[in-house]
C-alpha cells in the first residue's frame, strides 16, 4: 500500500471516530432528557418528544398556539377552539377526560404524557407506560402557575424564545387591563349558572384570577368563596346588587340545549344596577368551565373581564 492509500484510509477512520465521538442533532434528540419538577413529583422528559398525549385541556391549548404536534387526547369533551384535534384522524382517542384508557395508552408508546391534577389518581400507572407530568394550574396562583407551565413547556420541547415571547405578551395584556379595571369604581360578581342554581365565584375560587390579578373589585368584599363557588340565592345576588354581572351557562356545553334568557335574569336579578345598565354579560363555558389554565383561554378571559369596563 503506498504513502497516499495509507494518508486517505488514516483520514477515514479518524473521520468515523470524530462521527462516534460527535453525535448528530437527530441522535442529541433521542438521547437527551430533560428533569421537570410538576404537582406529583419529579420526571425525566424526552427531548422534544414526538408522540405526545395530553389530557388537560389548557396544556392543550398553549400546545396548539406553539405549533407543537399532538399525538393523542381524550375526545369526549373537547372545547370547539381546539375542535380540530378531535376531528383528526391522526390524533389518537385515549380515553375519556376523566379516565384515561390505560390500555390503549400502552399500546400506542407515547413519548410524553401530559396530564393534570384531575388525573392525579391514574399518574402511576400512567408513568409506568410513559414519562408523565402534570400541569395543571393552581387556583390561588392562577397567572404564576400559566407561567410556570409555559416555561415547563419550553425547556421540554426546546423553544425557550417562543414561551418566554407569550409569557411576556400576556404580561402586558394582564398590565394593560389592570389600568383599565383599577381606573373605574365597577362591583362585579361572577356567577355560575346551572339548571336553575346559582354559584358565586370570588378570590379564592376557580376564577380568583379576576380579582388577584386583575384587580376587579367583587360586590361582596366578605365573601371569597370556596374554589368550585358557593351557591348563592337571586335574593342574594339582589342584595349584593352588583355593577356589572358575569354569568357562565354550564348547561350551554350541552347538546340540543335552548337558552332561556329569561330563566336565567329572573325578576330578582332585574333588580340590579347590572341589569338596568346593562352590564351582564355571558361567558363562553367551553373556555371558562372547560378549558381554561392555556395561552388562549387566558387572553379571552382578559378580553371578556373588559367589557364590562368599556
């Protein structure tokens, strides 16, 4: 073998060894990990993981506004802004929203799963077939615990820049709103309206955000409420007599159901300074009782406190 047969054979192998040594970014992807710490422990995480199921809503949507594909969701509840993954063949059914099918979850090898605090009781089983975080949010730190899932998200699926843009947009939203709220001496009361009973929403509840956060001021300063509301009569919303009344109509997620305007601004409620200026206004179910804890339920809920300031 002669001097530039022995040079060209040196340079291939020593090409090869700095290949060994020097992985490909498609190879960096499939080995790295990521350890998030969440609600119910600590999980090692893919990076970028390419078949992902998610069962929380919310999650879902900051997913869907990022641009990250979906593998697999619980198909039986599913708000009409994120319609799209039901109706796509491609995204796996994989249980109900409440109950994950854990069988067909096996079978389909996901590389994450994303649940919430709803689903708490099934994450063993689910980290047993897959890496499982949760994300769900916490009510008496609603904005801080979006936030913190869009950084979770961020350092999982390695686009850092794209979270800490929205996180930083809906800052501003949340700032800009703030003025507007603060600026005008407006009583609300938030209320739940389901087969003719009353929940109020205060602080503490599902909703506390509209008054931590945003600084809406509720018609009854005493009354914080517990997380899931407190049901509350007309007579008390006639008493209380708020400014301005928001009002979300579970029964509207339902199939075939028939507004009744009527039943709902009952003669008591007519009293108020909210019906007779008319400030009552109606909040979309499928964002406030469905869904909610994503990018794009919490600029509707900003837009949707507003117009009662306007």
């Amino acid at each position: 073998m002669n001097r530039k047969n022995i040079t060209t054979l040196c340079t291939a192998v020593l090409l090869a060894l700095s290949g060994c040594n020097n992985p490909s970014e498609e190879q960096k992807n499939i080995t790295a990990l990521v350890t998030m710490m969440h609600e119910l422990g600590q999980t090692e995480v893919p990076s970028r993981p390419k078949k992902v199921f998610v069962y929380d809503m919310g999650t879902l949507e900051s997913l869907q506004e990022l641009g990250i594909p979906i593998a697999g969701i619980p198909k039986d509840f599913v708000p009409p802004h994120l319609l799209k993954y039901k109706d796509d063949l491609e995204v796996a059914d994989v249980g109900s929203i409440l109950q994950p099918d854990l069988e067909k979850v096996s079978s389909l090898n996901p590389d994450l799963i994303i649940i919430s605090a709803l689903h708490a009781n099934d994450y063993k089983q689910l980290s047993s077939i897959a890496p499982t975080v949760s994300l769900g949010v916490d009510n008496n730190n609603y904005k801080q615990s979006v936030f913190n899932n869009l950084n979770q998200i961020g350092e999982i699926f390695d686009i850092k820049e794209k979270t800490d843009q929205k996180i930083s947009t809906l800052e501003k939203e949340i700032e800009n709103a703030t003025k507007i709220i603060t600026a005008q001496q407006k009583k609300i009361m938030i209320l739940l309206y389901n087969a003719g009973t009353y929940s109020a929403f205060g602080s503490k509840s599902r909703y506390g955000f509209v008054f931590t956060e945003l600084k809406s001021e509720p018609a009854d300063e005493n009354k914080e409420t517990d997380i899931h509301g407190t049901v509350v009569s007309s007579e008390y919303i006639s008493k209380v007599n708020p400014d301005v009344l928001y009002i979300i109509d579970r029964n509207a997620i339902m199939p075939n159901y028939k507004f009744n305007k009527n039943e709902i601004e009952n003669v008591l409620v007519k009293q108020t300074n909210a019906y007779k200026n008319r400030d009552i206004y109606y909040l979309d179910p499928n964002i406030w009782y469905l869904s909610g804890g994503g990018i794009f339920s919490m600029k509707h809920m900003i837009d949707d406190i507003l117009q009662g300031y306007k």
